[in-house]
C-alpha cells in the first residue's frame, strides 16, 4: 500500500467514525472543519465551537475558548487518530 493509500484510508475510517455527530465542511484548503450536529449539548453554542481536521497531518484542533464538550471531543479524537496512525504505519 502506497503512503497515499494510508493517508486516504485514515481519512475515510476518521469520517466514517465521526459522520453521524458533526457536520462537514470542505473548505478546499487540506483542512475539514466539524461542526457537531447535537447543539443542544453545548453549555453556550458559538460560532467558535468547530474542530479542524487536517487531512496531511491527521491532526485535530479547536480554539482555546471553545466548549468543553468540543475540547473532549478533540482529545478522543487525537487517540482514535494515534490508533489509526500506528494501524496504517504513518
């Protein structure tokens, strides 16, 4: 399998894990962000509170000040990836 196969089967096992809690944007700029679908499980809803997923680097990122509940989101999601990273040997 070619690096490039890895890297596209990490992004499409990381989507199909996370499809049915967020909503994806495709901005064309290597990133995808997530916007979860349940807003009612927000403390406050902001427009701050989205995950960005950089389809390269297989990293997940959220402001500072986002909501909790984004914040644990992106910690499970940094394990799922480290699982997936070792799976695919990148």
């Amino acid at each position: 399998m070619t690096k490039k196969e890895k890297h596209q089967l990490i992004n499409r096992e990381f989507f199909t894990r996370y499809e049915n809690e967020f909503e994806m944007f495709d901005e064309g700029d290597g990133r995808i962000y997530l916007d979860i679908i349940n807003k009612s499980e927000l403390v406050k809803y902001q427009s701050d509170n989205y995950i960005e997923y950089h389809l390269s680097m297989h990293t997940v990122d959220c402001f500072n000040w986002a909501d909790d509940i984004i914040k644990d989101k992106v910690k499970e999601m940094e394990g799922f990836l480290d699982v997936l990273l070792t799976k695919h040997e990148l």
